[in-house]
C-alpha cells in the first residue's frame, strides 16, 4: 500500500476531513442541518434562554402576568441567526398559521405571499387587495409557491 502514488489518501485524518466534507455537503444540498435536531434545540435554548428570563421578572414586576395567552405561542419573537434557519415552513403573515398542501402558499403580483386561505378571505370576487402594499389585483393571478 505504501508503494501507492495515492496511499497519502488512506491516512485517517484525511478520511475524517472527506467524511465530514461528504456530510456538509449532502445536509446543504437536502435542505437539513448538519447538527442533530437536539443540539439544534438545546442551542436555541440556550440563547433564547436569558431573554425569557429578563421578560419574565419584567412582567412579574410590572403586574403583567394577562400578556402570555393561552396558545403555545411566545408573545415576542426570537431571532436565533442564520445557523437555525434550515427548512421551509412558511407561516401565512395574516393569519398566523403554517400553510399545508390544502392551504399552500401564493404569491401576490406584487411580490408579497400570503396563504391561499388568506387570499380568499382578503378577496371580494375579481379583486384583492395585498395587505402590504395595497396594491389592487385580481385573486386569479397569484401563483402558488413550491418550497
């Protein structure tokens, strides 16, 4: 084997940079993280965990204990970075609900999205208004968004 041209190849440091290589890889072109799903947790956690600390003894001191509702939701929003955003989930912005394939997402002519729930709902017939811009179009040219 030492008689290879290649055999520096075989050498088990460069095996486990290939591996590793080979891993990253594969998850960026399937969408996945590279960590597991419970370091991505306890990650998240971890820097969300001070920030929840700090609004509960700020609601505690200032008698704000209604704010939290009764849904599993937070009622502030956490930015956890760019590591943390790996899959395509979109939540529709104007009802608050995670779009399925009986309610997917479209997109607006002008170049917002909103669920299709949504645009129904928003819709009087032959028109839509967004509910960003307020630009007028007809609820037939939205198209549906394929993540």
């Amino acid at each position: 084997m030492d008689l290879s041209p290649y055999h520096h190849h075989l050498y088990p440091l460069v095996w486990a940079d290939v591996s590793e290589t080979f891993m990253r890889d594969a998850c960026t072109l399937l969408g996945l993280s590279i960590d597991s799903p419970l370091a991505v947790c306890v990650n998240a956690g971890c820097v969300t965990l001070p920030a929840l600390l700090k609004m509960k003894q700020v609601m505690t001191q200032s008698q704000l204990q209604g704010m939290w509702t009764s849904k599993d939701e937070l009622p502030i929003e956490f930015d956890l970075g760019t590591k943390c955003r790996f899959h395509s989930i979109f939540a529709c912005p104007i009802l608050k609900q995670q779009t399925t394939e009986s309610n997917p997402p479209t997109l607006l002519v002008c170049g917002h999205a909103i669920s299709e729930d949504a645009l129904s709902r928003l819709s009087n017939g032959r028109q839509v208004k967004c509910p960003y811009c307020s630009m007028a179009q007809n609820p037939l040219d939205a198209r549906q968004i394929y993540f």
